[in-house]
C-alpha cells in the first residue's frame, strides 16, 4: 500500500511541478532543508544495534562506486562528457533509505538493507568530494575549490542531519520513537522534493532550450544502468542476499543526486537522466513486488 502510495505521489508530483514549473522553481532552495529533515527522520529512528556490518556489505558499497565509475568512463571515452556526467549521477547515488521497506515487503532481510543504506550515505559523503571534479568539468574553478563546495553541500543535506540525530538520541533517547509517527511527515517531505525537483528540471530544459533528441540519449542510459542495478546487485549478492544487493544497486536516493545535479557546476542537461531514473527504479521495484507476491501465491496453493 505505501509503495502504491509513493507511486501515485510521484507521478503527482512531477504533474504538477511540470505545469507549475515557472513559479515552483523559485523554490529550489528548499532542497537542502527538505533533504536534510527526511535524513534526520531516518537517522532518528535508527537502530543502531540493528547496524550489523558483514562483508557483503563491503563489496556492495565498491560496486557502487565502481558502477558509477564504469559509466561514467565508458561515455568519457565513446566523447559524450554530459552523458557521462549524467550516468555516474545515476549509478553512484546512495540507496535510498526506502530500500529496507521494499526489502521487507519482498521478505528479505532488513538489517542487512538498513546498514548497507546507513553505510551507503556515509560513503557517499566521504568520497564524492574527491570524484565529483573529475565528473565534472568546470574551467573556473580549480579541483580543491570544487572538492570543497561539494563537501560543503554534502555536509549540509547529510552530515547536519547525522548530527542533529545523534545529539537527540543522546539528550532525549525516546525521541527514536518519533521515526514511525513522522512517517506522514516524510513522505509529504519527499512528495514537495520532487515537485520542486520536475519544476526546476522543466525550466532548465527550457532555459537551455533542449530538444527531445537531446534528452532521450540520458533518459535511454539511465534506464541502462537502472536494470544493469537490479540485475548486478541480484548476481552480486547471489545466493543469500540478492533481493537486499538488488535493492542496494538499484533503488537510490535520487533526490540527493538530483541535489547535486541541481548546482551551478553541473551540466543543466544531466540533470535529465537522474529525473529519468526516478521512474525507472520504482518501476522496478513494482515488478519485483510483483513477482514476490505471485510466487508467495504459488506456495500457499
């Protein structure tokens, strides 16, 4: 129900940021605090004894890093730079913190979903300052000034929020039972990030005056790494944890990438395929529910 619920809310989302794009976009500054108060949920209602570290977890997290990497190279060389920036986007994001849901709703193992996601945001925070200059290409600044706005940003949406949860957990510890009931909360937090997402995507596309054979190369190879995702986490995590690495690869918290895509130092145009993915990964994720329940069906018969 709740992923049938974030469904329809999305593509309301992207409906009504789409129409209302001129006057929405003025809220792009909202982004970094919408993010950072959906993380700071998430990070409030942790259980940290839950957060159960194994070795798999080490070899998805560089799988991640190597996928973004491998897209990102692969369009480098072939000499399309902003499709390349647009993939690595896609593929290096950090899972989404709704993974452990759907991991749970396919009946797979949730504490290891929930640390992968913990660990995935950690990563991302502490290496996506060093790679990130290289994605880009911005002639006006050098590699330490870029390296450090981007630590700066990242700090803002994911490093704040792990702050201000650990500092609540430690002054007042009941306040991990607020997660649950903020979970309305979240989610209308998540529905406002995409209608500000769609409606500053529209009006960049506008501004750059992009053309549909622009877009459909990015919104194409975001739908190439989204199934290479989901079936590269299923073979990585094969035989014991191969819904959970599916989850992992596949399902990513697009509206941080989208964060990042957002600034001045990245490509307006990439900005199409992490757009794109957010379809493309809840599609998915409504396949494999789809194919779970049909095959609990079949065992009950």
């Amino acid at each position: 129900m709740m992923q049938h619920l974030r469904s329809v809310s999305m593509v309301l989302a992207f409906i009504v940021g789409g129409v209302f794009h001129e006057q929405l976009a003025l809220f792009i500054g909202w982004l970094p605090f919408g993010i950072a108060i959906m993380l700071s949920i998430t990070f409030i209602g942790l259980d940290v004894r839950q957060l159960k570290p194994v070795r798999m977890h080490l070899w998805l997290l560089l799988a991640i890093q190597i996928t973004g990497l491998f897209f990102w190279g692969i369009a480098r060389v072939a000499g399309y730079p902003i499709m390349a920036e647009s993939l690595y986007y896609c593929a290096a994001a950090p899972i989404a913190s709704a993974s452990p849901i759907i991991v749970n709703l396919l009946r797979g193992n949730v504490e290891f979903s929930t640390t992968a996601m913990v660990l995935s945001q950690m990563v991302f925070a502490l290496v996506t300052p060093f790679i990130l200059p290289f994605v880009v290409s911005v002639p006006d600044m050098s590699y330490s000034e870029l390296s450090l706005s981007v630590a700066q940003q990242i700090f803002t949406v994911v490093g704040i929020p792990a702050i201000v949860a650990l500092v609540l957990r430690l002054v007042y510890p009941p306040c991990r039972l607020w997660a649950p009931k903020l979970r309305d909360v979240s989610l209308g937090i998540w529905v406002l990030n995409l209608v500000v997402i769609s409606a500053s995507g529209i009006q960049r596309i506008i501004a750059g005056g992009y053309s549909l054979h622009e877009m459909w190369p990015l919104m194409l190879g975001a739908a190439v790494v989204c199934l290479f995702g989901f079936v590269a986490g299923y073979r990585l995590g094969y035989p014991n944890f191969k819904r959970e690495c599916s989850q992992g690869l596949g399902q990513k918290n697009t509206v941080l990438t989208l964060y990042m895509a957002s600034q001045s130092y990245a490509s307006p145009l990439a900005y199409i395929g992490p757009v794109f993915y957010v379809f493309c990964h809840n599609t998915a994720n409504a396949i494999q529910l789809a194919l779970a329940n049909r095959e609990q069906r079949e065992k009950q018969s």
